[in-house]
C-alpha cells in the first residue's frame, strides 16, 4: 500500500511568517518615543543635584535599556519600511502621522547624550566619545531634515486646518534643539580653536531654528485650544509636547554657557553665561504654567475616560528636558529651590515613565498597539 503525503500548502507554511511581517505594518514613527522617554530618565538623572545611593548605577541600567530599545525599534521601522512601503509612505503624507518622524532624531540624540554622560561607565570614555560623535552627527542631519521637509510637506501635501493644530506639530522642529543640547558635551573632545567654535556656534543656530519655529507654532496650538476647545480624550497627554522646546531650550542655554569659556573669547563667553539664566528663568516660569494647564486638562480627560495610547509617551521626555532645564539653572544661579524642582520634577518623570512603560509592554503583548487604526 502506498501512502500519499500532499506537501504541505506555500500558503499555510507562510502564514505564520505572513502574519508576524504584517504585525509591523501599524508600526509607526511614534515608537521612537519610547526610546526617548527611556534615555531621558538616565539622562536627567545621572544630573541631579543630590547624592542618592545607587542612583548613577541605576541610571547607567536605564541608558541600556534605552540603547536596546533603540536598535530594536530601529530594526522593526527598517521591517515596516521593506514589507509596509505603501503604509510607509501613507505616513508621510498623513498630517497626524508625518511629525513623528522628528522623533527618530530625538531618540538617536538623547541616547547619544547617555552614551556620553553614564555610558561611558560601561564602554570607556573614548568609545562613548565615538558613539556619541556619531549618534549626533547622524540625529543632526535627520533632525535638519525633518525640520524642513514635515513642514514642507504640511505646506504642499497636507490638508490641515486651524482646528487640526496639534502640539504635534512640535515634534519635527524640536530636534534641532535636542541637537544644542548634546553639541556642547562634545566641544571638550574636540581640538581647540575653530573646531570647538565652530560647533558652539553651530548648536546656537540649531537653538535658534527650533525657538523660531516654535515662536510660530505654539500660538497656533493655543489658538485652537481657545477656539475649538479641548483636544480628544487620546490626544489630551499631547499637550504636555509643549514642554518639549521650553525644557530643552533652557537646558541647552546651560550646556552652552557651561563649555563657552573654553570655545570663545570674552566678552560672548561671559555672555552665554548671563544669557543662560536670563532666558531660561522666565521659560522655566512658563514652562511650570503649561505643566499646571496641561496637566489640568489630562486630569479632566481622565475623569471622562482617557484611554491608554502611545500618546502616553508625552509625558516622558518633554518633562524630562523641564528636569535637565532646571537642574542647568541651579547650576548656574546655586538656588536651592530649583535643585529641588529638578528633584521634584524627576520623580514624576520616573513615575510618569514606569506607568506608561508597563501599559506599553502590555498593549503590545496583547497586540491592541500593534492593531491598525480604528476608522473615522
């Protein structure tokens, strides 16, 4: 007796394959986030202006991680862009969607600031020299190009409206000035003279890109708050984006002041040094004012039923850089009462960043954040 084996279908061999590769199809630019809020947390920790035991330690576990995270989302957005290309592309022209891709900057700058500030605890000064050098080189031009191209793409592409005005809107205009801020850490490494100039210079004008950028947009956000009312209940933690360019706006103000002596000659050394208390004071004030407003519109969201989203995320990083502005002013004023701001406000980022952290984890072992939109 014979017995015939039918070979097994192309179909149902590939399915399981098919399946996981289609699973990375919703994979979007947003996901960046995730390695932003994470380096953050190492970032303005390792700063801090109090001795806590164990904390350079556990901010050394948290760059780590938020290295890993990095090459793996790196490496599903290399998926989705290879297997998804319609989608990909489909992000670039969708106005909710497009500001996002600010965010691979961000997230390749602040893990290169961690690489420079506790990574060197594990791999040596010299590499973490290296990979920073080159994490920011790369961040930079991504971030340049973000910051032309999104807005371009708003200008020509984009079917946007003054009630569509989005504290996301933000996100492709910030980088530069997370690019200011990490700059400065590397003019030490760099040989004296015009090499060291050059790149104070150079992060002053990316300081200045975004502040001028943002001048422009955050009215429009404020505006469509005024005149159409609250944002979505999933859309409401957005607002804390708006922290974003004043945290690290005051932060990189401090960095610069902080290598100017050694890259320029006086008198604009010591006036990076006035300029750093002189801006960052006052955006410092408005930036704890749009963290009240913000956060009583996310209480008043959670009351009606704010749902879980990668939204969540906002609160992270933006209150992260608040922490790192206030920990650069303390530096330069010895005011006791921003040392404990930046404390103040670290422990809510750690919060902040634990909670969402977990709901994350779990919407994408349950696959709802992996799922592809719900339809308008």
């Amino acid at each position: 007796m014979v017995i015939a084996v039918q070979p097994r279908s192309r179909t149902a061999a590939g399915a399981p394959a098919a399946v996981r590769l289609y699973s990375f199809r919703h994979f979007g630019p947003n996901w960046y986030a995730t390695v932003m809020g994470t380096a953050i947390v190492a970032n303005a920790g390792v700063a801090l202006p109090v001795d806590v035991p164990g904390l350079r330690t556990a901010c050394v576990a948290v760059w780590a991680l938020s290295a890993v995270l990095l090459a793996l989302v790196l490496a599903a957005r290399a998926t989705h862009w290879i297997h998804h290309r319609d989608q990909a592309r489909a992000h670039l022209v969708d106005p909710a969607i497009a500001p996002f891709y600010g965010c691979l900057s961000m997230a390749l700058l602040a893990v290169g600031t961690g690489t420079l500030t506790v990574g060197q605890d594990v791999i040596g000064e010299s590499a973490a020299v290296a990979a920073a050098a080159v994490l920011f080189g790369i961040g930079t031009l991504i971030g340049l190009c973000a910051a032309v191209v999104v807005p371009y793409l708003m200008v020509v592409r984009h079917l946007v409206t003054p009630s569509t005005a989005s504290p996301v809107w933000l996100l492709p205009v910030v980088s530069p000035m997370v690019s200011a801020s990490l700059g400065p850490l590397l003019v030490p490494h760099l040989p004296a003279g015009q090499w060291r100039e050059a790149m104070l210079l150079g992060s002053y004008a990316m300081f200045g890109i975004s502040l001028l950028a943002t001048s422009v947009i955050l009215p429009m956000v404020f505006a469509r708050l005024v005149h159409h009312g609250p944002l979505p209940l999933a859309l409401t933690p957005t607002l804390f984006l708006v922290l974003g360019p004043l945290g690290q706006s005051t932060t990189a103000v401090s960095k610069l002041a902080d290598v100017a002596p050694g890259a320029i000659a006086a008198p604009y050394a010591t006036g990076f040094g006035a300029f750093a208390v002189i801006y960052g004071v006052p955006v410092m004030g408005f930036a704890l004012m749009w963290l009240a407003l913000a956060g009583s519109m996310v209480v008043r969201a959670a009351r009606e039923g704010m749902p879980f989203t990668m939204t969540w995320w906002a609160f992270t990083f933006p209150l992260g850089t608040c922490v790192t502005g206030a920990e650069g002013l303390a530096g330069h004023t010895g005011l006791v009462a921003l040392e404990w701001l930046a404390v103040g406000l670290f422990a809510v980022l750690v919060t902040a960043w634990a909670v969402t952290g977990v709901r994350t984890l779990r919407g994408l072992f349950s696959g709802a954040l992996l799922a592809a939109p719900l339809q308008k």
